[in-house]
C-alpha cells in the first residue's frame, strides 16, 4: 500500500506525541500511590502552627490508607477537639487502629482511655495491658504508670517488685517522676510503712505534647 510521504511523516509524528502522552501518564500514575509523606508533613506542620482542621484534612487520607501515626494523630484531634468537634467514641477507634498495628503512642494513646473511662467503661486490667504493650517498646510514660499501677494493685496484683521494675525503666529513660517514685517505694518497702501512693489516672490521663521526630512526625503520648 503506497502512502504519501506527507502522511507517513505525519503519521509518524502522532505515535511519537502519542508516546511521549502515553509515558507522561505513566509517570504521572507512579509519582502517585495515594497519600504521601509530604501530606503526613504538611500535617504536622499545620498541627504545629496551631491550624488543626488542615491537619486533620492531610492526616485523614494517610489515616484512611493505614498510616499508623496518622491514625494516631486523628485519636488524639477527636480526643482534644483540635479541628473537629470532640468524639471520644471516634478517638477510640482511631487510637485503636493505630494501636493494634503497633503503634506505642496508641498502645499508650488506649492504656489512657481505659485507666480513665473515656470513651468506654473504665476498665484498669486493660488499661494495664495496653499500657504494658507500649512500655515493652520502650513507651517511657506508659512504664511509668505500670509502676503505679503495680504498686497500688490497680487491674493488676500488687506487686514492690513488679512497681520498681517498671519504674527504673521509667527513670532510666529520664521521666523525672520515676526517679522518686522508685526512692519512696524502696523506703516505704524497707520500713513497711503504709503510705498513699499517687494514681496513675492523675497523670495519664491527660495529652501531652506533640512529638517532633520527623522519622515519625506526630504528636505524641
């Protein structure tokens, strides 16, 4: 079949445009794969600033797409009410997924809830068992409240030992608390002394500040 050189060469030019389409898409669909780290930072960034209801809008697509620390951080804007109206029950489900994938913070995050009955019924041995799931990664906050809680026997048997374990951890890993809190048991412990002790309920129960490790950029318990 003869064609014209004309139309050949035209030709020719249409499948090189074409291609050149067909790749720009291709790139294009690589470059996305759904949310991105930089929707986690603009996050943080908007967080830190003090815009909650942008942070939300970045977090929720990670969230969504089973970003741990983005769950996280969505538990802890529906328990503060940064940006959203509050929801304990929805703090509750995200902190749960983020905790159920491993996430310290969330592990923690639940230990909190549970010790203080928000957002489900209060329930000491599993606010224990959470608070133990973080503080074998090394969660400084939640070891330190298994100390309390093994010393004042709260969802767990009460436990000197088991307290001051928890506690050198604890101090070990610079909580000023701990420190103390390990002096005064052993003192107590050498003279058997009954003496109150502080409840963990007092100091886990409230958020803390946000965390700014940009290995993993949330706010943190």
């Amino acid at each position: 079949i003869w064609v014209p050189a004309g139309r050949f060469r035209r030709h020719r030019i249409l499948l090189r445009r074409g291609s050149r389409a067909v790749a720009a898409a291709a790139l294009a669909m690589s470059l996305w794969s759904g949310p991105s780290k930089a929707d986690f930072a603009a996050g943080l960034a908007a967080y830190e600033a003090g815009d909650y209801a942008t942070a939300f809008r970045e977090w929720l697509p990670e969230a969504e797409a089973g970003n741990a620390a983005a769950q996280r951080n969505l538990g802890l804007l529906y328990q503060t009410g940064q940006g959203v109206e509050p929801d304990p029950a929805r703090a509750v489900r995200w902190y749960r997924s983020a905790a159920e994938a491993g996430n310290a913070r969330a592990q923690a995050n639940v230990g909190n809830l549970y010790l203080a009955g928000e957002g489900v019924a209060q329930d000491y041995a599993t606010a224990a068992s959470w608070f133990e799931l973080a503080a074998r990664q090394g969660h400084t906050i939640a070891q330190f409240n298994l100390g309390l809680m093994y010393e004042n026997g709260l969802g767990v048997e009460a436990s000197v030992s088991r307290a001051l374990e928890w506690y050198a951890m604890a101090a070990d890993a610079g909580h000023p608390a701990a420190l103390q809190q390990q002096r005064i048991l052993m003192a107590l412990s050498a003279n058997r002394v009954p003496e109150p002790n502080p409840q963990p309920v007092e100091i886990a129960a409230t958020p803390v500040p946000p965390d700014h490790q940009r290995t993993e950029p949330s706010p943190h318990a």
